[in-house]
C-alpha cells in the first residue's frame, strides 16, 4: 500500500479513534451477549449456555412493566421537550437580530453537571422544597401539594429541562437552512402566515425533528439519574433496575441481558419513528 | 418587533424555565438555615468554609481532575487526527468512520457503563480510575472531534503547501504552521473533554470502584439531609467551575471558527 496517497493518510490518522470508538461499542456487546447467556449461582457463574435469562426477563412483569414505562417516558418527554423548543429555535432562526446571543443563553444552563440539575429539581418539588414553601409564602396555598415529587409527573418535567438545548439546536439548523424566497413564494401564491408555515416551513424542518427526538429519545430510555432522585417508586426505569442487578442483586448475566433487551427496544421503536416521520414529512407537502 | 411580542413573551418565560433551576443551588448555599425553602434564614458562608476540612471531598476533587486531565488528552489526540482527516482527505469508509465516533453521544449512559464493566472486569481491569478514564475518552470523542472539525474547516491548506513548498517536511510542517493555527481548537477541545469527564456521573459510578470521583462522591452525600447545606455549596462551587471553563473553551473555539454553532 502506498503510504503517501491521500487515502491511506486518511485512514491513518482517523484509526485511532476510530478503532477506540469501535472496541470500545462491540467488544463489550460481544461480552454482553455472552454474559447473557450464563446464569449466576450465588457467588459464582454457570457458564453453561442457556436462554434462561431471555426466559426471564421476558416473562417477568416487572421488567415488562418498567421496559414500557421507560419507553412511555421518553415518547412524552421527546415529545414535549420538542414542542416546547420548535417556538424557540422558531424565534432565534428567523425573527431574533443577536442569534449567536440567544444561541448562547439557551445553552449555558447546559454547561453544568446534570447530577446537579436534577438535584436542584428534587429541591424545587419536595414536600417541604422551594416551590411549595414559596406558594405558601405567597399565600397561594394553604397546605404543600403532594403530586409534586416521587412520580411520572417529576420525572418528565425534570428530562423536559435537561434536554431542551438537544432540541433546539438540530431544530435552529434546518431553519437556518430555509431558503427564504420559499416562504416568499408560498406568500405570493395567496397562503396565509399559517398555511405558509404548515406547508413550506415545517415539512422543511422535519430532519431537524427527527434529529432531535433520536437525541432526546435514545439516552432517556436509559437514563438512571432522574428516575432514582425524582422519580420515587411510581417513577422507576430500567435503568434502576439494571443497576441493581449489577450491584445489590449482583446478577450480572441477567442485568446483561437487561441491556441488550433496553437496546434492541430503543433501536426498534427509533427505527419505527424515522421512517414513519419520514414519511408523515412529505405527506403534508 | 412588535408583532412578535407573544412569541417574544414564550422564549422569556421559558429562558426563566431554563435558569432559574440552576440558579437555585448558588441561591441557597448561602442560606443559614440548613432546610432548603423559602423564606431564607440569613445569609453565611460557612458552608463553603467547611468544605476544605473534608478529607474525603479533597481525594475525590483530585480524582476528578486526574481523570478529567488525562480524558482530555486523550480525547483530543485521538479527535485531532481524526478530525484531521475527515476534512482534509476522502477515503473508503470515511462516512461510517464519521459516524461512529460520534456514537458515543447518543448511547444510552447506563447501557455504556453496565457494558463497559462487563468488558474491563473480562479484560482484567478492576474498577478503578483507569476504567473511569478510558470510559471518559469514549465519551469525551465526539466533542473533540467536531470541535478539531469546526478548527480545520476555516484552516486554508494553501498555508500548508507553501510550507512545502519552501522545504519543509511533513513534521515540521505539521508543528509550525498547522499546530499554531489549529490551536485555539485544541485548547477548546480540551477544556470541553475535560468539563464533559468532570460532571459526568453514571459512568464514573459503575467503574469508579472505591475511588470516587466528584459528582460520586456527591451522589453518596446526597441522600443525608445533614449534609444538604455543604452539598450545596460544592455543587454551587462545581457550578461556577463548569460554567467558566466552558466560557473560556467558547471563546477559544470562536477564535478557531466562523460557524455559528
């Protein structure tokens, strides 16, 4: 091989990042689909193939039950995330002057650990915490509100926050990317502010939704923080209950297979979305 | 404007959503009652002065900035190269090289760290701080990588040429003029790799084994409600450490690029 040609240099210089990257994303799903196929008996591990652990992670309700909440709870806080952003990318790409400006205010709460984020949240919706001190402080109400904390409701406000620069950064980029004779145009042949809007700006945005729902959706699936410090007992996902097998319950080849299951669902309900905005995306075209 | 006034009004109230959490943390440090609620006792600092006498906060403050360090490093000489090659050179597999590295990003964080335990305890690797910091480089990748690509977009190759031509050889080259034009990026890279390591929790969690970093060393305060004020103020501390150093590493990667995001 020619050590000089521009494509050989190419490769050179990205393999190392390109190998660390790739080692470090198959080796352990090798290991992972291995591990998952041994069974844990007490301190030490069967290593005899079996599917036992599939047995029983697909037939335990509570897996069942914590995998589809998990995913319930992404879709919401996809969802909401992404259409309390769009107005704000909306706003910064094609009516605000200082862009780079807003751009910069969105994302600065970001720069700050996300442990710290979702403790501050805790704070704020407790029982005796600062929205419910400052409510009765105002006079507003007379005795805490309990549906605050400890639930669904916690969790999803707490991922809405967390998430909205993810949302509104793909967002604010293929808004930029409109060509504003298009809507100009659309203007001219007689379409109103919002028939406009429909029609031309929004079917254009499409990738830019899809972009930032996978954002969003694939790491929330996942997520073990906000569940565990906001999300009480109505709260949990998947995530806790992987993190017990590889700590309390120290049941490696099952939290292994609990991994590969959380994948394989994410991987399956993100491709069901891609092609069906897709294709809800030049429909309304 | 004033036709925007509703969509105006929106993007304010949800700039308050966006802060005023964050904001919290600072707000109550100083708070001289140790219940986090309004109305606010009197204002101290001695929340902050105690943080110093905790033994076991320093050790994990210095784990921290080891891991963050070398994270760092590491992230960024791979991220270099890589970023290097993807806007300078076409090869075969450039897209899917592409979008690997950037995978890191989307992953689920417990589905990285359960699996990468897996993988280091198989390999012999106790968990420890080396296992925190290969974890880190995987994850602090991506950032490097678009960071270096932003920094060579606007580099113009004609400089490296005329370098060649006036017979310099590829090093040389390569350390006088592409490293001092492409250095803000690195320096942006570098201070962003290591803020992504310093606030990252699950992963330093799950491979951390008893040497905790940081935000570990938070999560385990976190749950007695004695130590709520001093959590605070080290969380506030932590706050203002992030903020500044990605205050800085936005201005170094300005200097390294006209793009807008």
């Amino acid at each position: 091989m020619n050590l000089h040609s521009e494509a050989s240099k190419g490769i050179m210089l990205s393999a190392p990042a390109t190998l660390y990257v790739g080692f470090l994303v198959a080796a352990p799903l090798v290991i992972l689909v291995v591990y998952s196929m041994w069974t844990q008996t007490y301190v030490s591990i069967e290593k005899t193939p079996t599917l036992a652990n599939y047995r029983e992670a697909f037939f335990d309700p509570l897996v069942r039950h914590l995998m589809i909440r998990s995913i319930l709870i992404a879709a919401v806080v996809t969802i909401a995330t992404v259409a309390l952003a769009y107005p704000i990318a909306y706003f910064i790409a094609l009516k605000a002057r200082r862009k780079t400006l807003w751009l910069l205010l969105i994302t600065i709460p970001f720069w700050s650990s996300y442990l710290l984020r979702v403790f501050a949240w805790k704070l704020i919706l407790g029982f005796n915490g600062v929205l419910n001190s400052a409510l009765m402080a105002l006079g507003l109400i007379d005795t805490p509100l309990t549906f605050l904390l400890y639930n669904e409701f916690a969790v999803v406000l707490t991922l809405a926050h967390a998430w909205a620069p993810f949302a509104i950064l793909p967002i604010f980029v293929s808004l930029q990317k409109i060509d504003p004779s298009l809507l100009e145009a659309a203007t001219d042949l007689g379409n109103s502010a919002f028939e406009s809007f429909l029609r031309v700006t929004l079917p254009l945005t499409v990738p830019g939704i899809i972009a930032a729902s996978l954002i969003i959706f694939i790491p929330t699936v996942g997520d073990y923080v906000t569940p565990s410090l906001v999300g009480g007992s109505d709260g949990k996902m998947i995530a806790n209950l992987i993190q017990v097998q590889f700590g309390a319950a120290n049941n490696w080849p099952l939290g292994a297979t609990m991994s590969l299951l959380a994948m394989l669902s994410v991987g399956f309900v993100a491709l069901v979305f891609v092609i069906s905005a897709t294709g809800l995306g030049r429909r309304i075209r | 404007m004033k036709r925007f006034l509703g969509l105006r009004t929106y993007t304010l109230v949800y700039l308050a959503f966006l802060y005023l959490p964050v904001l919290l943390l600072p707000l109550f440090s100083f708070n001289d009652g140790t219940i986090v609620a309004f109305p606010i006792k009197g204002w101290t600092l001695k929340w902050y002065g105690q943080l110093g006498a905790q033994d076991t906060l320093v050790q994990a403050l210095m784990n921290s900035l080891v891991v963050g360090g070398l994270a760092a490093l590491l992230a960024t000489s791979m991220g270099l190269f890589a970023a290097r090659s993807y806007v300078r050179y076409r090869f075969r597999g450039k897209k899917v090289s592409e979008a690997l590295v950037m995978l890191p990003l989307v992953v689920p964080g417990i589905i990285v760290a359960s699996s990468m335990l897996v993988l280091f305890i198989s390999l012999g690797l106790k968990p420890s701080l080396t296992a925190v910091i290969l974890g880190h480089t995987f994850l602090a990748l991506p950032f490097s990588v678009s960071i270096m690509k932003s920094a060579f977009d606007d580099f113009d190759v004609s400089l490296e040429e005329a370098a060649y031509d006036l017979g310099s050889g590829v090093f040389e080259t390569f350390r006088r003029v592409t490293l001092p034009m492409v250095a803000p990026g690195i320096v942006a890279s570098l201070l962003v790799s290591f803020t992504v390591s310093f606030d990252e929790f699950v992963l330093a969690f799950f491979l951390s084994g008893n040497e905790p970093t940081l935000p570990v060393y938070i999560w385990s305060q976190i749950r007695f409600p004695a130590k709520l004020p001093n959590t605070l103020a080290l969380g506030s501390l932590l706050l203002l450490a992030s903020v500044l150093l990605l205050v800085v590493a936005e201005f170094f990667r300005r200097r390294s690029t006209k793009s807008l995001v």
